[in-house]
C-alpha cells in the first residue's frame, strides 16, 4: 500500500527533526554542560561553576539523588562511592525507586548526599527531605540547588519555587552552611525569553519549521541576550532577582 502523503510529510519532519536535534546539541551542549549560546545557558552556568568547587570536597560514601545520568559522577574525585538513585531508570541509575518510597539504606548510610534541580519535581518534599535527613550520617554534607525563577518544566510534575527562605524553612534538621544565589535580572530576564520563544516556536510544524530555518540567526541571538544578561547581572544588587539557589548544609546531629 503506497503512503499518503500525510505519512510521507510525518516521515520527513521526524527525520529532520532528528538530524536538527544532533546538529543543535553538538554545537551548544547538552544538559547540564551547555555553550555560552545555547538558549538555557544562563540556566547552568553558574551551578556547573560552583558544583566544580564543592564537589571535590566529598568523602567517603555518597548518594546522588535524582541523579538522572550521574553529570556530575566525575567532579567527585575524593569520593570512595557515589550511589544513583532515580525514578526513572537511566545509564547513571544504581536504585529505582517509587514516588513515596522510602529510601532502601539504612540510617546514616551516607557521608553525603548531592541532589540537583529536583526538589520542584518532588510532590512530597518534607517527606523527601526527611528521608535524605535519615540516610545521611550526623556531620554529613548535603548539597542541592532549586530553581527559584524558572519557566513550568517536567509537566506535569513541577509542583514549586523556592526562594532562600523557602529552603531555609525546608531544611529542618540541616545546619545551612553556605546559599548562592545564582544570577540575577539580566540572567533571569534572558532565560525566560529564550526559553519562551523557543517552546512558542515548538507549538506548530510551520512554526518549527521556521525556527530549524533560522537556527543560525537564533542561536546568535541566543549568545548576544546571554551576554547582556551577563553584564546586567553585574549591575543589579537587589540580591532578590535570582535564577537558581546552591545550598550547601550539614546534618545536626539527633535531637540537636
């Protein structure tokens, strides 16, 4: 039976979506290792900077939750072990485990724990919190960033923004060490347009296909609004426009 023509243009837009997606992903990066004109640049940047100065500091055994792929597996270089863990399975996953699960470790499993840009998709978070607080030993360091100005991402399993005092609130039975602020109102201003614009332009085929066109003039673009927001960055002191939150915390001991 010969292929209609509607199966022939699917067929077609499947095919240059894919060879799209390879030629954008080897020139800008992929998540979470993006290029300065890559539309979520601003996103990661300054997570992949501090994570690089943290990381190496972990000892002994550590647990990566929501660890998706283990991105940041390499910066641990002083760690006797990191573990994986995730809901959906991936090359990084070590332990699968339900949405409301408990953990399957022991108490004070843990000398650390890294959890990255997950909590907004945790449905249960004082429940989540509780159970990374039981696996990681007393004296043990915990390491996670939440965005805080962001576009709705993960449908439809994006459930919140947390500002420093939201984090500060959750973190109960955490001594907070050190919170950065990540960006600031020229970051925040430019993720939200590029990210914008790039889902807008998602929507329909004619509009995708305008978009595949004009990749080059885009991703130009893409590098100019990053490098702006970067000097705009410089400017803003108000320390309340912020993209994303690192939050480095120790474990209080039981019943401290």
């Amino acid at each position: 039976m010969k292929a209609s023509v509607k199966e022939i243009m699917k067929a077609w837009i499947q095919c240059v979506h894919g060879l799209h997606a390879k030629w954008f992903n080897a020139l800008c990066g992929t998540p979470p290792f993006l290029r300065p004109w890559h539309f979520q640049w601003h996103a990661i940047k300054d997570l992949n900077k501090d994570l690089k100065k943290v990381l190496p500091l972990f000892q002994g055994k550590v647990l990566d939750f929501g660890c998706g792929l283990q991105p940041y597996r390499d910066l641990m270089v002083n760690a006797d072990e990191c573990i994986g863990v995730d809901i959906q399975d991936a090359d990084g996953v070590d332990y699968l485990v339900k949405p409301g699960d408990p953990l399957p470790f022991e108490k004070g499993a843990f000398d650390a724990v890294l959890s990255t840009q997950v909590l907004e998709h945790v449905a249960d978070m004082d429940d989540c919190i509780a159970e990374i607080h039981r696996v990681l030993k007393p004296g043990g360091q915990l390491v996670i960033s939440v965005p805080f100005i962001y576009q709705v991402h993960g449908k439809p399993h994006d459930y919140r923004r947390l500002s420093e005092f939201g984090v500060k609130q959750a973190l109960s039975g955490f001594r907070i060490e050190r919170m950065s602020r990540q960006g600031g109102v020229g970051s925040s201003m430019a993720i939200l347009f590029l990210c914008w614009l790039h889902h807008q332009m998602d929507l329909k085929t004619w509009t995708w296909l305008i978009k595949v066109c004009l990749s080059p003039v885009l991703i130009v673009m893409s590098l100019i609004m990053n490098m702006l927001g970067v000097l705009l960055d410089y400017v803003d002191t108000t320390e309340s426009v912020y993209g994303n939150l690192l939050v480095v915390a120790v474990r209080e001991p039981d019943g401290a």
